[in-house]
C-alpha cells in the first residue's frame, strides 16, 4: 500500500474559551454574580494546522486535497499552548 505524507500539521491547541451565560430574557443578578467569578473553559482541539500568524490559528478536523470540513479559528490571544503531534503516513486514498 503507498504511503503518503501529510500536507499540514497536525496539532494540539490548549485554550480558553469566551462564555456567555444565562437564558433569554431576565436573569438571576445573584446566580449571574456567582458566574462572573468562575474562570473560563479551557478548551483543546486537534486538526490539521492550515494557517497560523500572530492573529489566530485556523485547524481542520478532516482534510483532503478536494473537500475537507469546516474550519476552526482560534484567535492567538485566546490560546495557552500549542503541541505539535508526531506526523504520520496515511494510505494513499487516490488523493
């Protein structure tokens, strides 16, 4: 089976995660203080890394050179850590 390489990078991002919280409509000021003072999810994503610049870092989950999924754009002001991952040989799939 031919083996081929992999266009992109493939990363780990560790970042935080913007939140808004509560329903349409009035709200609990007491549940909304409570909220305010619980820190923002940290969030990890895994894909292929097709742009990265000091503005944000863009991953795919699925890639082929004629179709691949949405994106994912991460700004770099929200980002922690970045981890690249060992790359790897997929089969080739008439790609």
């Amino acid at each position: 089976m031919k083996r081929v390489k992999l266009d992109f990078p493939v990363l780990q991002v560790t970042w935080v995660d913007a939140e808004e919280i509560g329903d349409t409509g009035w709200n609990s000021t007491k549940d909304m203080l409570k909220e305010a003072k619980k820190a923002c999810p940290t969030m990890l994503s895994v894909g292929y890394c097709i742009h990265r610049d000091e503005d944000h870092i863009t991953l795919l989950s699925t890639y082929n050179p004629t179709v691949c999924s949405t994106i994912e754009k991460i700004p770099m002001s929200f980002v922690l850590n970045i981890n690249e991952l060992v790359k790897k040989e997929l089969p080739d799939a008439d790609l």
